[in-house]
C-alpha cells in the first residue's frame, strides 16, 4: 500500500499538535506501508514562509517532498476576513478568500496531488482548516482520509468544511468529543470513521529521583507541562492556585515546566523550571503527585496521557470538553469548574495519596489498552484495509461544483460562531 | 474503539468529584452549577424583557431577533443601471450621459449605498446589544447568587463570633469565681490540687486576700469554720460507702474550661456542693451554648 501523507508543515523540529501528531503516526505507518510525506516549506504556522528548500528531503527515514508557498500570510487581511467570516453573514467568495488568505496557499502542492493521484492508494490529510486539506482532498476525493484534529473553534462552522468532513473516504478522529462535534457540523456519521489517539514513546528508564536531585524539589507537588500562557489557561491556574495555596495547613507545591510567555507569580510554592528536556518531563511527571492541565482547548494532551501512561493522575479543566471526557472514561482524573473545586480537588490529591495513586493505575491500564502504539498503528491499518475492500461509488459532496459567480458572492451564509453555538457540546459517554 | 469505560473497584471519578462538591456545599453553604445560573438568568431574562406578562413569546422573539442575520442588500452607484441581461445592460449604460441631463442619479446611488451600511451595522449593533443584555443578565444572578452566599457566610461568622464571646464571657467568669471562692475558703483536704494550680491563686498557706497564713484565718473565723469542717466530715462519712477510696483525691485539671472541652476525665471530678459542677458548668458548657463548635461545622 502506499501512502500520501499530507500535512501543513512537516519536520523533525517542527513541534505544533497537529504536526507532532501527524510525524508520529506517519513514522509509525512506515512499518506498514510505503509512506511519502507531502508538505509545504514552511516552518512557521503564523507567516508560512518559505524557510526549508523545496523538494525531496528525508525525515527520520520517511521521504518527504516540500512545496513552496505562494506568498506568506498576511496577518491583517487573515484577521479581518476571519472576523468577517466568524462573525458576520457572509458569502461563499469569502469564506474562500478567508481559506486562501489562511494558507499555506500552495497551489504546486495541489497540482501534484491531482496530477499523482494514481500513485498512492490513499492520501491522508491533516487539520481540516488549512488550504492543502481542503483543495488537497477535492483533488483526490475518492483516496481522500482526513484526520479533522478539530477543537471547538468557530472554524468548525465555516460552510466550505461541511463537503470537506462528508465527502471524504473516511475520517480518524482523535477523541469521541472531536466526533461529535464534526458530526454535529457535517453530519458525516455514515462515512467509516475511528477514533485513534496517539500515542507516546515513553523511556524505558525513568528516575524520579534525578529530577527531585537535580531541580531540588523537595515534598510532595503538582507539575504542569508546556507552554505557560493564558491561551492554556495558565492565568486561571496561577489564580486558582493562590487559593489553595493560601487556604491549606501543607499544599502541594507546584513545578511548572515549559516556556512562559506570561510573569510568573511571585509564589515560594510555585517553582518555574523553563524549558526542560524530554528526560527531565517524564522524569518530573514521574515524581510528581499530580499533573495539572488548565487548558480550555484540547483536541487530545498528549501529555496527560503521558501522566497517565507512567500511572500518575491528572487534574483538568472541565471547561474543556476533551479533557473532561478522557478524564471520564479513563477513570483516572479529576476536574475543575471553578476555583472551588480545584482547591478542593488539590486537596483531595493531598489527603488520600493511595486513592491518588489507584486513580494513576487505572490511568496506566487505560492509556495500556487504548493509546499504546500497537493499537494505535492496527487502528490505522485496519481502516485502511477497509476502505480498500470497499469501494465508493460516486464522487460524493466533495466533488460537486462550487456556486457560480453570482451566487458565490451572496452575502446568506451565517456566522461561523453561530453555528458553532448550535453544535455539541460536553463530554462523550460513548467510545 | 474498544470498550472506554474501564472502572476499578476502589476509585470512581465520578463518586470522587461528588464528594468534593459535597464538601463545597458544606463549606460555602449553597452552590450553583454554571448550567443552573444560566437556567436562573434566564428565568431573570425572561421576567425583565416581560415584566407584565403581557407578551408570553417577546424573550423567543428578541432571541430570535437578536441572533438570526438579518438579510441586507449592497448598493453601488452602478445598481440602478444593472441587469441580468448583458444587451439592456449595454444600452443602459449608453443612454446614462442622457438620463443625467433630466436628473442626477449619484446622490440617490450614494443615500442607498449609506443606507445599506447603516442596515448592516444596525444588525450588528442588535446583535452586540442581545448579547451584553444577555451577559448583563448572567452576570446579575451570579452576583446575586454570590450575594446570597456571603450573607450566609457572615450569618456563620456571626454566630462563630457570638459562641466565641459568649465562651470567652464564660471563662473569664470562671477565673472571676474561682478567685473569689478562694478568698472565702481555705485550702481543703481533696482540693489541694486543684487550688494549687488555679491561675490567681496565692502560694499554698496564704489568702488571695490578705497573704496571711491560712491558720490565722481560721483562728480568726472560729467556730464558723469548726462547723464547716463538721459539715463535710459527715458528708464524706455518708458519700464514701459506694466510692472507691483515694477517689477524693483524683487530680483535676487546671482549668476547668480545657478539661470540659478534652472531655478526656468525664465523671471524676471530685465535685462537692461547695467545689464542685456549679463551678466548672459554666466552661464545660457556657449557657445557651447550643450552637455547634466552630470545629463541629468543619466535620459536617
């Protein structure tokens, strides 16, 4: 079988969710399949400039072909056709000018694509919003899988996505709640679909002891890991957390790891470590008592299922529905609403370390059973050998024609967020 | 996937994060989910957009109203003259120079073409004026929602304050009494102890009163004190038939109020008429003290 592998951005230092995701599994698939990654030659998500040379490269051992992108994105007019798109009645021209304007607007990637068909059996495409997913999978709608990778972003209810999700062969979510809500918006539950996560490499060696040596951390603590900024919620934790620490006789400490583009406060229980390697963070989530993820938006946190995978628990925010969902069904964390319960949350982790550790057990056996990479890598395979079996007859929504001129530029379609409001929400009860 | 509902037996998130929210409820008297402040809003919505009843569907209407786009038109100052027919289209723009010898069609073009702005930006206006109403709206029942719950945690900090004065009344009465029962009476056989270690008492063999030695007094209050001695002879002779010898002489705790509240010696006081539950009743249990203890609402 060969694959096409077609992402925005694509390398080995390149550290986006999406992207990370989509190297992970593609090194994965490689053992499978005849594997070839197509991409831009950006490395940069906000500019898209051309930073890495076009052509034929190799990553990891899998063969990568890097297309340039027309020009950079334009903050400005992106921002401006977003409100227009997100927030007012708008038109079919502007939702695709708003996609373009989006980028990575790589017409040579699709030209390949379309002028390739024939030699890949399927083409994956990652992140539906980005131009390459939607013109990517139009090209070749009968090899087309996506993975969405969609979080509750009013990107969801742009009208041009709706063919994109239903006319696919088929589509790898990463969480039930990500399902939903793409159901919700595209109604595409009868095309065949998995959820598969990702999953971890996790070090054979781990010392909790080195990281409490090294760092000098001493009694019990809670960690965070990646980027400290309020788009992570990490506001919200500092506030929370002063709560706690203020109302407790013995809190727990809190170590935060990665970089902070916001000031840290100014806490003797607060330790911020920077940027720490690989060895350090599992080592750190390893001697930890509890991880805390305070993010809103989550398509999967690969890291709480790295906590749970070295039998720790996690304390999330419930505000998102992914986090509290795989918090439900793993059995294995709990959640916070408001300041309130994440103190007494903390606490609970404080008081009861053995039903603390029982909740990291059932952690490990969830993350065991479900986001191991041999199940993960079947997960994939199978559906592939599937969509072999089955052949579509018809070239589905995403084949038939945009509006013409005049009805393209008719100001009737509503507002992205509008839509969003009207789609699921909460976590999924059902795998 | 496979089955996600992995349960063990000794943890269950669900049971967990129901606990911590009874404890909330305990502690912060009564809460309120963010989907049931919304419901409240809304019940608030609702009585404030229709306060006499007189029209049962104006929230659904203001809601629809205010969220559902409203449809506009664009105006150019080539509207007027366009058509969907290329030839008419043609000739209209041929014969334009003569229709602008009657009349001059650009200040109509540019009123409409204002007008059109003026539509979209209404629209935009009731939708941003539903929202912060709606917002307005929440954010009133939350604030009276926290309203509620601060009266309710100063009505408990009042009463914790009322029982702490109310114990603090208590003692000091206690040490008051306890000087002064020890400016009326001699150290006694069975209470040597206890006078010894109550806080204002004199050095043993003197007065609070005078310092002098309790001998003096005696010989000073004369056939007072020869009765009182009498008195708890035979007192003790009828007493002791049912108690275990040496009992009198059980040491007491310093202060009265600690050993009420420790609770840890119940019943072996060696409680005379004269010394013993009408003394230490007041800091055991001050009256009207009914109220739980600071530390009883913590456990509930």
């Amino acid at each position: 079988m060969r694959l096409a592998i077609v992402v925005q951005r694509y390398g080995p230092t390149i550290a986006g969710g999406a992207e990370l995701h989509a190297r992970h599994v593609t090194e994965h698939l490689s053992g499978f399949a005849e594997v070839e990654v197509l991409t831009s030659c950006a490395r940069d998500y906000v500019t898209w400039r051309n930073e890495l040379p076009p052509g034929r490269d190799v990553v990891n051992g899998v063969p990568v072909r890097r297309f340039p992108v027309r020009r950079p994105r334009s903050v400005e007019r992106f921002a401006r056709l977003s409100a227009t798109v997100f927030h007012e009645t708008h038109s079919v021209a502007d939702e695709l000018a708003w996609l373009d304007a989006e980028g990575p607007t790589s017409p040579k990637l699709i030209e390949y694509i379309r002028s390739n068909r024939a030699t890949y059996d399927f083409f994956l495409f990652w992140s539906f919003r980005y131009y390459q997913a939607y013109h990517g999978a139009k090209a070749v709608a009968d090899r087309a899988v996506l993975v969405p990778t969609a979080e509750r972003e009013p990107a969801i209810g742009v009208s041009l996505f709706k063919p994109l999700l239903s006319g696919v062969r088929g589509v790898i979510y990463l969480t039930p709640e990500e399902r939903d809500l793409v159901n919700g918006a595209s109604g595409n539950g009868g095309i065949p679909s998995i959820v598969a996560g990702s999953g971890s490499e996790i070090p054979a060696r781990i010392e909790p002891g080195r990281f409490r040596q090294k760092y000098g951390i001493q009694g019990p603590f809670a960690i965070y890991v990646g980027r400290i900024d309020r788009n992570k919620g990490c506001d919200e934790l500092f506030e929370y957390f002063g709560q706690y620490a203020t109302g407790e006789r013995n809190p727990l400490q809190l170590v935060l790891c990665g970089n902070s583009i916001l000031p840290i406060p100014d806490d003797p229980r607060i330790r911020h470590l920077g940027f720490v390697s690989d060895e350090d963070k599992f080592d750190g989530i390893a001697a930890s008592d509890v991880l805390i993820m305070p993010s809103y938006y989550e398509s999967l946190s690969i890291v709480a299922l790295e906590a749970w995978a070295l039998g720790k628990p996690v304390l999330a925010n419930a505000k998102c529905d992914v986090l509290k969902g795989q918090c439900l069904r793993s059995n294995a964390g709990l959640f916070y609403q408001n300041a309130d319960e994440f103190c007494e949350a903390l606490s609970w982790f404080e008081r009861l370390p053995d039903q603390a550790r029982a909740l990291g057990a059932t952690g490990r056996a969830y993350f065991t059973r479900h986001y191991a990479w041999p199940v993960v890598e079947k997960q994939y395979v199978d559906l592939l050998d599937r969509l072999t079996r089955e052949k579509r007859v018809g070239g589905g929504p995403l084949s038939d024609p945009l509006p013409g001129w005049w009805e393209r530029r008719k100001r009737t379609l509503p507002p992205a967020e509008y839509v969003l409001e009207t789609l699921p929400k909460g976590p999924s009860r059902r795998s | 996937m496979a089955d996600f509902n992995i349960r063990s037996d000794s943890v269950n998130v669900e049971q967990i994060m129901q606990q911590i929210r009874a404890r909330i409820r305990e502690k912060r008297g009564v809460d309120y989910t963010e989907q049931q402040i919304r419901e409240l809003a809304a019940a608030n919505f609702e009585r404030f957009l229709d306060p006499q009843g007189a029209r049962p569907g104006l929230l659904e209407r203001f809601r629809q109203d205010g969220t559902s786009p409203i449809e506009n038109y664009s105006f150019e100052d080539t509207t007027l003259f366009e058509s969907h027919r290329a030839p008419l289209r043609w000739i209209r723009r041929l014969l334009r120079p003569i229709l602008k010898l009657f009349f001059n069609p650009n200040p109509l073009a540019h009123v409409l073409h204002m007008q059109a702005g003026i539509n979209a930006r209404h629209a935009h206006y009731t939708e941003l004026s539903y929202e912060l109403l709606h917002n307005l709206v929440l954010e009133t029942t939350r604030l009276g929602v926290e309203v509620k719950n601060l009266k309710m945690r100063v009505e408990s900090m009042s009463s914790r304050f009322d029982f702490a004065e109310r114990r603090g009344r208590a003692i000091e009465s206690l040490v008051h009494r306890r000087s002064e029962s020890a400016v009326e009476e001699p150290p006694a056989r069975g209470r040597t102890n206890r006078a010894q270690a109550a806080p204002a008492q004199p050095p043993p063999g003197q007065t609070a009163a005078t310092g002098q030695p309790a001998a003096v007094r005696d010989t000073d209050q004369g056939g007072s004190a020869e009765a009182r001695r009498r008195r708890r002879r035979r007192r003790g002779r009828r007493s002791g038939a049912g108690r275990v010898p040496g009992e009198g002489s059980q040491p007491v705790p310093a202060d009265g109020a600690d050993a009420g509240d420790d609770g840890s010696q119940p019943g072996t006081d060696d409680r005379t008429p004269e010394t013993g539950g009408g003394r230490d009743g007041p800091a055991d249990k001050p009256a009207g003290t009914d109220t739980p203890t600071p530390s009883d609402r913590e456990g509930q």
